[in-house]
C-alpha cells in the first residue's frame, strides 16, 4: 500500500506499507516515509504512517515494524506507539 499526504491540494508526503506472512505472523514493515522541508512538523508523517498502519491492521497484521533512520524520525514513530 502506498500513501500520498497533501496539504492545501498539493503533495507533500509519501509512505509505503509492505505486508508479509513470515514465521513471525502476519506483519506490515512501514518504510519510505518523505514530507517535503517546507511541509515538515505539521503532522503530515505521522499522518500518512497511521492511515497505512491502519488499513494494514485492518487487512491481518499483527505486528508492524520499522527502521528509522535518524532519531528525530524515532521520536515520531514513538508518538505512534514504536
């Protein structure tokens, strides 16, 4: 599944969702998440990471994981139950 955040009509942010059926379960392993500098701090990454989660939990995963790439993105996922 693939999320495109917008603010005002115009594209400022993207995240991706890939679901597996590996030996530990049905998982979703959220990546790609980008918002545009001038975008940033307003909410869009954090909206576009739960609106996946969502639907990914809604179609069988029971788990979700990640792997942020610096600690500031940490500290967002954190908010979102990391």
């Amino acid at each position: 599944m693939v999320a495109l955040g917008s603010l005002g009509g115009l594209a400022v942010g993207t995240a991706y969702v890939l679901r597996s059926d590996g030996r530990a379960g049905p998982s979703a392993y959220l990546a790609g998440v980008a918002v545009l500098p001038e975008a940033r701090r307003r909410g869009v990454g954090a909206g576009v990471s739960s609106w996946l989660l969502e639907r990914a939990f809604e179609r069988g995963a029971e788990i979700a994981h990640l792997n942020p790439d610096t600690h500031a993105a940490a500290r967002i996922y954190e908010r979102l139950g990391f």
